[in-house]
C-alpha cells in the first residue's frame, strides 16, 4: 500500500505541474480556466475505463474532489498573484 500511496503522490504531483502549465497558458491567452464541459469529459472518459472494482458512480465519486481541488487551488494562487502585483510597479506586465 505505501508503494500505491507513493506513486499515486507522484502522479498527482506530475498532474499538478500540468494544470499549473495549462492555466499559465490559458491566462495568458486570455481563456477561461475552468471548463466545465471538459471536467464532465473527463469524468466520463475515467469512468468509461475503469475496469473494477471502481464502479462508474465511485470513479466519479474519487475523481470530482480531486478536479476540484486543482481547480480551487489555482484559482486561488492566481488570486494571489495578481494581488501582489498590483501591489507593485503599476508599470509591469501582469503576465509572466
């Protein structure tokens, strides 16, 4: 079980790394971050795969809290970002 719980740390570590690089992206370009249609087809594509003992209802149980959490964890560090920089030089880009 520890080696389960370790890898299942790195990947989440990996997929935060990820979200974190799509929200840079999509700040930048000017895209919502969230989608929600895209969280729905992610959800179904995860519960479609799941070969068991997980049944459809209990992926989407698991899953949702971790999409949210991504979500909420960044909308909130990009809160604080924005913030700070206005809390600086008035003449600097808000973008990174």
């Amino acid at each position: 079980m520890d080696a389960i719980d370790t890898q299942l740390l790195a990947l989440l570590n990996a997929r935060a790394a990820v979200v974190r690089d799509i929200y840079t992206l999509k700040e930048r370009q000017g895209v919502p971050r969230f989608n929600q249609a895209r969280t729905d087809a992610i959800l179904q594509r995860l519960a479609a795969e799941s070969r068991g003992p997980l049944t459809a209802p209990e992926v989407h149980a698991l899953f949702r809290p971790i999409l949210e959490f991504f979500v909420n964890v960044y909308q909130s560090a990009a809160r604080s970002d924005r913030a700070a920089e206005g809390a600086g030089d008035a003449g600097t880009s808000p973008l990174r």
